[in-house]
C-alpha cells in the first residue's frame, strides 16, 4: 500500500514513531497524482517544491527537539478558495489566474502549524458557485467511481482526491453543501462545522453569511483531527466564535466502542457544553469532559427524521437514496438511539431563500474583482469599460448570473420584495431547526436526493443543477452543522451520502454518531476502482 | 416574461459586467426561470417576522487596539496588472 493511501492518523504515528518520513509521505502523493490526475482532474496547483520544502520542515521537528504536532507529515489537499502563501489561488475562476497570495487563510495556517503538509489546490467549481465542478474555468473533475459522472461540488476535487486517495484528508468550503453534496457522491466524510466554528479569514468570500469552511476524510477521527486544528476564533475574523473548542477526537475514539442506547450519550452532551462555555481553549477540559464521568443525565441518542426530507416526486429523493439512507437509521436504532419523526416545515423555502441571499451576497463580495489590484485586467476605453470587459472576460457563466440575480433582488424597487422577504423566511428556517434540536439530539436526512450524475446532465438548466443541494441549504441558511456519512451504494455502485444534523456547536455529537457508525457498518472502508 | 432585456441591460451596467446581445438574451430567460421559483415565498406571512442576516447570536470581539504590521507595499503590489512608484495605475478616470 502507498504511504499516501494511509489514515492521517496511521500518518501522524508513523511519522512520529520514525517509521517513515513526511518526505517519504509526500513522494508517495505526488506519485499517486501523476499516474491518476490526468484522468481525475482533482489538482488544479501541486507544486512539487513547495512541498517538498514543507516535509523537509516537518522532517526537522521529527528529528529534532520540536514537537512535529498531530498532524505531523499528513497530506491535505487545499480547495483553491483558501489564500495559500507561495501557492496559486485561483478560485477555478480565469480572473485570478496567476494569483500567488503573500499570506495563508487561517485554517491553512493552523494546519501547518498542526504539522500538516499542503498537499497542493483541489479543483472546484469558479468562486464555489456549483454543485458539480463543471464550473471549473480551468478542467472538470470527474467522480472517481464513474469517470463519466460528477463528484459533486462546489468542493468536487477535494472530495474525489480523497476518494482516490490522495491524501487522507482536505479542506472544502460549504455555502449551500458543498462539502456535505460532494462527500455523499464520492463516498468519503464530510463536515460543515457550524457557522464561526472556523475562521473565514484567507478564505476568497461568496456569500460571507453562509461560508462555512470544513474538512473531508474517510472516516470519524481523521475528521476530528482535522477540525481540532483548524477549530477556534481568529481575532482576523469578527464572526469566528470566541467559544472553546472541545475535544473531538477523544471524544470519537470513545464512542466507537459505546453503543447509542447504552452508554453516557446525554452525559457527554451534557459536559461537552460545560467545557465549551469555559473560558481558554478549553481543549483539554473537552477531552477530560469526554471521559463522561457521573451519570446523572444518561439517556439513549434521540434522532429525528425530518418527513420532509423524504418526499417523493420531481424534486423528491431517489428511491436507492432513501432505502440506504433509511437501513442505516435502522442501524442506529438497533444500536439503542430512540428514533423519531419530526418536522421541518419551512424546508420547501430553502431554496428560494438560498438563491435569494447567496447571490445578493456574492454580488457585493464578487465587486473586488475590478481587474486594478490583482488578477485579469482587460483594457478598455476609460475604468468602466475596462471593469465590464475584465468581468466579461474573467467570470463564466454561472458566476456572472449569480452577480446579476444578486444586483437584481438589491436593486432599487426589489430590495423589499426579494432580499428582505428571503431573510424574513431565513428566520422561519433557522426556528424549524431551534424547535427540532428542543426534541432530538441529532437529525438523519439523505444528503443528497440523488447519487452522482453524469457530467453535462444538469448544465443547460441552472434550476437543476441548484436542485442537487436542496437537502443541504437549511443547514447553511440555519448555520447549524452537518456531516455526511457514506451508508451504502445505489444498483449502478454509486456511493449514497448520509446527513446527520446538530444544533449549533454540536459537532461533537455528529462525529460520535459518524464514529459509531462505521464500528457498526464497512461503507467507509470501500474505495472506488484503480 | 418579467424580466426584459432592457431589464438585464440595466442590471448588467449595474454590475459592471459587459454582454452582448446574445448573452443579453439568454440572461433574461436563465433570470426568469430561476426567479419564478422566488413565487414560492409570496405565500409565506412574514409580516411579524424579523430578518436574519447572521444564523448564529454572535458577540463580536473588537480587537485589541494596537499596531500591527499589514501587507507590505510590495507585496500588495506585486498581483496588480499594472503598478509604478508604489501606486495602482488605473485607466484615465477624469
């Protein structure tokens, strides 16, 4: 086996137990991309001496005094929204084609900093507006088990890099879902953290109210360790939470081996807040925390099943989706979690409200891109023209739509009726959610209502392709976390997502429930064809 | 149809995005669609509802106020199309 095809966290020990070296590691990826990139098309920027020096620095801490950290020699690739210092940062999109930023996103910073290597920038579609990478200016990413269909997007090449094991591990970014759509396609985990959980600074803005950054990985810890380094505020982002991070990834390890009916699920819960409500960074409180010492408030995981994310019809859930996603509920509940049906009345808004408020946002956002300060310029006349023939040129389609729906619901004598309507109903949403999570613990849901499709099925009509997210845009709208699962695979072997939902701050008890999820099942363990 | 190509035209100089005549049309037609899905919304009574323009209650820390280096002159200089004597060159604006 490839050294790269290992866990981040079989990565980590070896690199610190000196059985192989992060240079070893990294050869090893950059074997793997130069046999099956071409025909994956995930990478759009690996630079063999920008990692090669990364793992030399990781080497140096191994050998000598410093703690390497816990992700020490790990891979990770980069979707290309994050500012990555000495690496281009494109954004899939032509108008920051040559784009090399003189500083890294936080999230990237913490992960080096965590002993993580950047692997390289994974493909995705332009300014993270699609649900399928067929936006991408520069090539489309293709799903790793059906080169003929899509890995889903916006964050396609970080999700399929993972599924073709690259790395064990990448950075995606969810607005509407994509970091949970792409997950559930390719067959790999994938968390949206909650709104703040992660800094958003380095990360070039979309829509900045529904931004939310995460990891990928192939099963619970490495997506605990992941988001135990990149978790926690960061004074450059105003809208981070200064709040405690708890301790993930001992709270994962415990979990597997603790059924959901039996063991101290709402004690943990229970704890897990106090830690989090702490003062400091709080994560050694959090593992502590873990432990789930007393009893005093045991209980089985209560889950709820929203109806509404089972309907059939048009726009309804696959028949496949549904019957994996519901045998896996069904595992959960023969593993002791009460399990409930609830309601979510307002999720038939959640796409209106969606392409309402994402593009309204991406059109003041997506104005820093003039062609004066960095990027494409193309020259006209006088600044105006020069600004219309520079956006002309630099955006595609789908980016230059969502700027002219979003001028079009702020523009005068529309504001009221569209924009101010959508974040009226935005409210309704997020209440549907605060109103479930005083019932249940955590929410089970399809991730998506379809399992990969083909490339070229959905571009000619946008409203298709916005339908792909339907399952996944109240929890950005609502700013809770989410998570998916892979639970099983469809007659034609296509990967099917499952998605589990939490209050706010609640990822702890997504990735307890992913983590004995996989104790229980082997889905996670398959991997696609060479 | 409730979006014209007048109505884009309009828009698009808004937005400072150039289209030709082809891309006008299209434009319009994609706009349509995609907001006749919004109709949905006129149904909702949202007259007593408050607007959400951040989902989670958020304190916002203002930072400490001290000096802190920024991007270097250079640095912020070196992706511009075009720049002299430590300035951003724009095309003649008066």
């Amino acid at each position: 086996m490839e050294l790269c095809e290992l866990s981040a966290a079989e990565i980590a020990d070896g690199v610190r137990a000196r059985k192989f070296s992060t240079s070893e590691v990294v050869g090893s990826f950059l074997a793997c991309v130069e046999k099956a990139d071409p025909g994956l098309g995930a990478m759009l920027h690996v630079s063999v001496g920008h990692i090669k020096t990364q793992a030399r620095r990781v080497d140096a801490k191994v050998y000598g005094r410093d703690d390497p950290g816990p992700l020490a020699g790990v891979p990770i690739g980069i979707k290309d929204v994050f500012a990555t210092r000495g690496l281009p940062t494109t954004c899939g999109s032509k108008i920051l084609e040559g784009w090399v930023p003189s500083y890294d996103a936080t999230v990237v910073r913490r992960l080096r900093l965590a002993g993580g290597v950047v692997a390289g920038k994974t493909n995705c579609d332009e300014f993270a507006m699609g649900s399928s990478t067929e936006n991408s200016a520069y090539k489309p990413c293709r799903n790793p088990w059906d080169k003929s269909r899509v890995p889903g997007g916006s964050s396609g090449g970080s999700a399929a890099g993972v599924a073709a094991r690259y790395f064990p591990g990448a950075l995606g970014t969810d607005t509407g879902g994509s970091i949970r759509q792409p997950a559930a396609l390719c067959g790999v985990m994938g968390l949206k953290p909650t709104y703040g959980r992660c800094s958003r600074y380095g990360l070039v803005a979309y829509a900045s109210s529904l931004d939310h950054p995460g990891p990928f990985a192939r099963n619970a810890q490495d997506l605990a360790l992941l988001l135990q380094a990149m978790a926690g505020y960061d004074p450059r982002d105003s809208t981070s939470a200064p709040r405690a991070v708890p301790g993930y990834r001992r709270a994962v390890q415990l979990q597997r081996e603790r059924a959901l009916g039996r063991g101290l699920w709402g004690d943990v819960y229970a704890s897990s807040e106090a830690a989090a409500a702490g003062a400091g960074n709080g994560t050694g409180a959090g593992e502590a925390a873990a432990d789930g010492a007393g009893s005093a408030a045991a209980r089985p995981l209560r889950i709820g099943v929203p109806k509404e994310y089972f309907a059939t019809g048009q726009a309804g859930v696959d028949a496949a989706v549904a019957a994996a996603v519901r045998a896996a509920i069904d595992t959960l509940g023969a593993d002791g979690a009460e399990v409930t049906e609830v309601s979510l009345p307002h999720t038939d808004y959640a796409l209106a409200v969606y392409y309402i408020l994402a593009p309204a946002e991406c059109s003041s956002n997506l104005a820093r891109f003039d062609g004066i300060r960095y990027g494409l310029r193309v020259k006209g006349p006088d600044l105006l023209a020069t600004y219309a023939a520079t956006r002309r040129a630099g955006f595609g389609a789908e980016v230059r739509r969502r700027i002219m729906l979003g001028t079009y619901v702020l523009s005068a004598g529309y504001y009221d009726a569209f924009y101010r309507r959508a974040q009226k109903a935005r409210t309704l949403i997020r209440r549907d959610f605060e109103q479930a999570f005083g019932k249940v613990d955590v929410l089970v849901t399809p991730t998506s209502p379809v399992t990969a499709f083909k490339l070229g099925e959905r571009t000619t009509d946008p409203v298709s392709m916005y339908l792909a997210d339907v399952y996944t845009m109240a929890a950005d709208l609502a700013g809770v976390p989410g998570l998916s699962v892979p639970c099983g695979f469809d007659a034609a072997g296509l990967p099917v997502g499952m998605q589990l939902m939490g209050p706010h701050f609640g990822e702890m008890d997504l990735l307890r429930v992913a983590a004995r999820y996989e104790a229980l099942t082997d889905w996670h363990t398959r991997r696609p064809p060479a | 149809m409730r979006i014209t190509p007048d109505e884009v035209r309009r828009i698009a100089a808004l937005a400072r995005i150039q289209l030709d005549d082809a891309e006008v049309q299209k434009m319009a037609a994609d706009m349509d669609a995609i907001l006749g899905h919004f109709e949905t919304l006129g149904k909702l009574p949202l007259d007593d509802v408050e607007p959400t323009a951040q989902s989670v209650a958020l304190d916002l820390p203002m930072r400490d106020d001290e000096r802190e280096r920024g991007l270097a002159v250079e640095d912020a200089l070196r992706p511009a199309p075009e720049s002299r004597d430590g300035h951003f060159v724009v095309p003649k604006v008066l």
